[in-house]
C-alpha cells in the first residue's frame, strides 16, 4: 500500500506539531510495510502512483481542494482543527486584531489565507478558495471524504459546526516516541524548575505565562523559537521576564529529553491546543504538567493535570501551584504509554486506510 501525505508548504519550514506528526506517523507506517510519501501541497504528486490520499489541517482548505479536484483518488483527513477565534477577537495586537475585533470566525480565517498568500508566506493552491469563501471550502472536503482521522472525539464533534453530514471516523491520536522519552525514574527532579517548550507566539501566550512567574520561587525556562512575523511579541517576552525566567533556541527532540528529565512542572498556556505534543512528551518523563482548558486537552489529560485560563496570569500561578502540590503519580505516564504513541497512530491510521481501499 502506499500513501500521500499532502500538506502545508511550510510543514518544514515553520515547524508544528503537525511537522512531528506526519513525520513519525509516515516512520512508523513503514515498518507496517505501507509506504507513506510526504507532499507539500505546492509540490507536484503523481497521483496514480498511490491508493489513496491522506491531507492534514482542514483549516488550510485551499491547500486540499486542488488536489482532489485533479486526482480523482479517495481521500482521508486528519482535520487538525484548531480554533483561534477568541484569541483573535479580542488578544490579537495591531491592525489584524482591530480588524478582527469586527468579523466573524470564518472570515478571518479567510483573510489570513489571503494575508499568507499576498505577503510571501505561503501559496495559494486553489483559486476556488477565492469565491467559495472558507466555510464552503471546508464544507465541500467533508462532503467529499472517505473518512475522517480525528486526534480526539471532541475535534470530530467539532467538525459538526460546518453545517454538513459527516462521513465516519477512526480515532488516531497524537503521540510520542517512547523510545526516545524515556524517564530515569531513579534521578532527581528540580520540583521548581518549570518548562515551556513550544514555539514563542502571542497564540501559545508565553507573555501571560511570564507575568504570572515573574520574580516567583519558581525557575522558567521557555524553550523556542520566535514565530516568523513574531518578533515583537517575543522581544516583549524577553523585555518582560525577570531574572527568575530564562530563553533557550528550539532544540532537537533527542536534546529535549535532558530538559524533560529534570523539570518537575511543563506548562502550555495556549490559547488553544489539540492536545499539547510537548506536554505528552513531558509527562511521559515524570514531569506534572499545566496545560490551557481551551481546546481538546481534558480527552487526552483527564484529572492527571492542572488546567489554566490562558487570558489571566492568575489562573496560571495557581495551576502552576497546583501541579507543584500535587502527589506525583504513574497514572497519566502509563495512560501515554498505553495509547498515545506513534505506533497506535500508525495502526490506527492502517486501519482506517484499509477500510476506505476495502469499501
């Protein structure tokens, strides 16, 4: 069987989490025996050369219709569907947000698309896009596909509100390598060393996270690089930190592993997460984790976490302080362990593929 990934033009470029799924998912599909090519959507496919077609993130929809106007192939989706509505209404700064303050959910995804596009950013593979609008746009992909690979029952219920029938779903979480992140349960931890590891950007809100640990017993280190067109925001972040709070550049996953055994707390303050791959990746090294309440993080968490309110510095201490009064327990490392790794995902994504070839 072989596969294509078909995805952002810049899934390497401005990495994600999306960036570690597909390259793992595609890793462990292989040692399945099914061949899994990832495909930018501005790159060329040869179509006929595949079974079926899996695309990631249907909020970039543009990226998606192009292709399955042209190959006529079964399709998949991993939606990815993240919601940034409430951040941009009312905490995104500039002319964007002033703007934003006025529009409605779907319009402003449209207008980013087309920002993207105008400014260099990215590519626009679908004039479609242009009069269908986003909504349409997402409406007709759900129409069209075979299956739907959600990472969580609450994406899949979410997809509800496009206004459409839903084709069927095969639950395929986010995960972890667990041959990578494997916890040293016999060194110490540093209880009041607090990790953040995610890209710096007023969406995963480093700033708010500052406030709240600013001049604290508690040592920050976030772990990141600037978005592109950040660079502000994350001067803000460094203007604001006081001495207790330290920067570190984006690492490679292997050397996160160092960081991950000695912390005693991660945190992401999001304003939305699916699930947090960097808080899987923590808890599955010992770590108690914080992580936002906006998003699908309770399916994947559960009672094993502290939950903040990203829009108040408040609500983070007091998770924070939570998390550091909690008693330590196996539960949610052996939760990850059980279910959430990339080789679940890669079986689930199997089995998903061959029902669809098999219908």
């Amino acid at each position: 069987m072989r596969i294509a990934f078909i995805t952002r033009s810049t899934l390497f470029t401005v990495k994600g989490g999306d960036t570690f799924q597909l390259i793992n998912i595609a890793r462990q599909l292989k040692l399945l025996g099914i061949e899994a090519d990832i495909k930018l959507t501005n790159q060329p496919v040869q179509y006929e050369q595949y079974d079926l077609l899996h695309f990631f993130n249907i909020v970039r929809p543009a990226d998606i219709i192009c292709h399955i106007n042209r190959s006529g192939k079964p399709f998949v989706i991993s939606p990815n569907l993240v919601n940034y509505y409430e951040y941009d209404q009312q905490y995104r700064k500039g002319v964007a947000g002033a703007l934003f303050r006025f529009l409605p959910k779907y319009s402003i995804e449209y207008l980013k698309t087309i920002a993207r596009w105008v400014q260099g950013n990215d590519v626009l593979m679908s004039t479609s896009y242009l009069w269908k609008g986003h909504k349409q746009s997402i409406r007709k992909i759900l129409q069209q596909a075979a299956l739907i690979l959600p990472n969580s029952k609450l994406e899949y219920d979410q997809l509800a509100g496009f206004g459409t029938a839903l084709p069927g779903y095969t639950l395929v979480p986010n995960g972890i390598d667990p041959g990578l992140f494997t916890w040293n349960s016999t060194l110490p931890k540093e209880p009041e060393l607090v990790l953040c590891v995610a890209r710096i950007e007023g969406l995963k809100n480093q700033l708010n996270l500052i406030k709240a640990l600013n001049n604290t017993k508690y040592r920050l280190v976030v772990i990141g690089n600037p978005a592109p067109n950040q660079l502000s925001y994350y001067n803000e972040c460094r203007k604001q930190a006081a001495n207790n709070i330290s920067f570190i550049d984006q690492l490679p996953q292997a050397a996160l592993t160092n960081w991950y055994q000695k912390a005693g707390i991660h945190i992401l303050p999001s304003w939305f997460e699916t699930c947090g791959l960097s808080t899987l990746e923590a808890a599955a090294m010992g770590c108690r984790v914080v992580i936002t309440d906006k998003g699908y993080t309770r399916e994947y968490f559960g009672n094993e976490a502290a939950y903040c309110d990203p829009g108040s510095p408040q609500s983070i201490y007091e998770a924070v302080e939570k998390a550091a009064s909690s008693p330590g327990t196996d539960a949610l490392r052996q939760k990850i362990l059980a279910h959430y790794t990339w080789q679940q995902a890669a079986w689930q994504s199997a089995s998903a593929y061959k029902q669809v070839l098999q219908q």
